[in-house]
C-alpha cells in the first residue's frame, strides 16, 4: 500500500503547492488539513454526539473516545469530499455533500509518544456536523479504524474534557467548543 500524501497548508489551510507524507507530515509536525465530521441528535432539550472508540492499533490515541468521523485529507482533495468520503468508510454512512454543514475549523498541535514512537501533529481541522437520523444497529463501522460507537450527552463529554481531563476521551477541545456553538446557533 503506497503511503498517504498530504498538501501542506497554511495556517488558514489553504494549501501551498507542496505536498509531504503522512509519516513526515507526523514525524516532523509539518502543518496539513483534516475533516472531522460530528454526527449530532437532539435529545429533548440536550444535544447527543456519536464518539468513536479508536482501534488499539492506532497510531495516536488508542482506545479513546473521539469524533464521531475523522480523517486526512489526501493531496488535491476538498475538505468536503473528504468529510463525505470518510463518514462511508468509518461508519457506513452515504450522506450527500448537502447533508453536512460546515461549522468551522480549529487548530490542533500537539507532541506526545504512542507505540514508543514520537508523534507531532499540526493539523487545520475543518468540522462538519451531520444530523440526519443515525441508528447505531445500522453502522457498518470499519474495524481497522475503530472498536465501536457511542452516544453521549455533548455537555457531559464537554465537561469531562475539561482540566484535568477524563482519559476516556480524546476529543479535541476545538472542535467540541464548535459543535457546542453551531448546536446553539441551529436551535436559535
């Protein structure tokens, strides 16, 4: 399998020209893009969001609590196409690009090791929220990527991220403050 390439971006994420691998892009902490896609329900007057449960095999975070979709975006991809594309493959989802809104994005930089490797990440995140109806039985969820799904309550998992941080969770910061506030925007 020939590694994935990146387009190395900006600080806005807009691309440069130039393009690096994943294991540079992450070796290095060189700046690339990534789509997260939260699927979300209301839930009477709270807001549910579907985590994933990360495979054990991963490369950062194994086993923990994350978005409910999330990937790299290849070299020449849209932040959309690959929201889209992603949702498929992790949980079986066949949304059209309209189904998604886009919410924001976030920076996320962080070094720490996994596997006794170093691993730098330095990522645009582009967030999506997804809030067709989603029945968990019916998820086809790809098994290299992840262990299972859950829903939880969003304020609940926005408190537990919060200093000190609930280790169960390896939801980023930024994209839970966007869901928070695209969810308050949509209900007026």
């Amino acid at each position: 399998m020939t590694e994935e390439i990146f387009d190395i971006v900006d600080e806005n994420g807009q691309p440069t020209g130039e393009t690096v691998t994943r294991s540079k892009a992450h070796a290095e902490g060189i700046r690339h893009r990534t789509a997260h896609i939260w699927v979300v329900r209301e839930n009477g007057d709270k807001t549910d969001v579907l985590l994933q449960k990360r495979a054990m095999n991963k490369d950062s975070f194994p086993g923990r609590y994350d978005t409910s979709s999330a990937g790299h975006i290849q070299a020449g991809d849209a932040p959309l196409e690959s929201a889209v594309r992603e949702l498929s493959e992790e949980l079986g989802i066949q949304a059209d690009p309209d189904d998604l809104k886009f919410a924001g994005t976030f920076p996320i930089q962080y070094e720490k090791e996994f596997h006794g490797k170093p691993f730098r990440d330095n990522e645009i995140a582009f967030v999506y929220v997804y809030d067709e109806e989603v029945g968990i039985d019916n998820l086809t969820i790809q098994k290299e990527e992840l262990d299972s799904v859950e829903w939880f309550d969003l304020e609940e998992v926005y408190q537990a991220c919060q200093p000190p941080r609930d280790e169960k969770f390896c939801v980023p910061m930024g994209g839970l403050e966007i869901v928070r506030k695209y969810g308050k925007i949509s209900r007026g």
